[in-house]
C-alpha cells in the first residue's frame, strides 16, 4: 500500500508560482512512476507530467508550454511539482499518483496509476 499526501496548493495570482509537494508513505519501494494530475471543473483529469521513481527522467504533455516542472527526493520519498508563470487556466485540483507497473505504462492515463493523493486545490486569480 501506498499513501500520497499533497500539499502546497492556494490561491496564486496570474503571474506568479507554487511549488506542490507529495509526499509518500507505506511500501514506496513499489513505486516506478510518479505522475502529476490536475482537474478542472467539468473537464476530465489532465496530464501535467511525470518522473521515474529511480532514474528521474521526466515526462511532461506535448502540449506543455514549459512553465511546470517535477522532481523528486528520494531520501525524503518526496516529488515536488514546481509551477511558475502561473494563469487562470491553470486553476484546477492537482493530484500526485503512483504507478507500481514493472511494465511500461501509458503514463498520460490515469488508467496506468495504482495510488491517488487526495489532492490539492489551486485557484489562479487574473
């Protein structure tokens, strides 16, 4: 079992940055993949980007525009999600999940994440 906690979330105004954090308990060791989330109202759960667990590649939507950026600490079973340049569309609930899957995922799906953090709320004001 893993639990995945997200913090770091609030109100940002357009312009500015937050960093989220997800933090990671129970039987980590399991992890492969880390992948960042994000909900709107009415829209289905979006892409935002990803991280290998051990050789900290990253992963991130074609359609990105750079502004978000992942890493990871594994000493602290941590991944961080830093998010600059911040706009009114980016508003949305932001989760962390996991993938256990020792065989290639298609990680833009969260069909392909076994653990969910409950997550965390980010408003972008204009």
């Amino acid at each position: 079992q893993v639990q995945l906690v997200e913090s770091g979330g609030g109100l940002v105004q357009a312009g500015g940055s937050l960093r989220l954090s997800c933090a990671a308990s129970g039987r980590t060791d399991s992890m492969n993949v880390m992948g960042w989330f994000r909900q709107a109202p009415g829209k289905e759960r979006e892409f935002v980007g990803a991280i290998n667990w051990s050789g900290g590649s990253t992963y991130y939507p074609d359609s990105g525009k750079g502004r978000f950026t992942t890493s990871r600490d594994n000493a602290k079973n941590t991944v961080y999600l830093q998010m600059n340049s911040l706009k009114p569309e980016d508003t949305a609930v932001y989760y962390c999940a996991a993938a256990t899957s020792h065989r290639t995922i298609i990680l833009v799906l969260p069909s392909g994440y076994d653990y969910w953090g409950q997550g965390t709320q980010v408003t972008v004001s204009s």
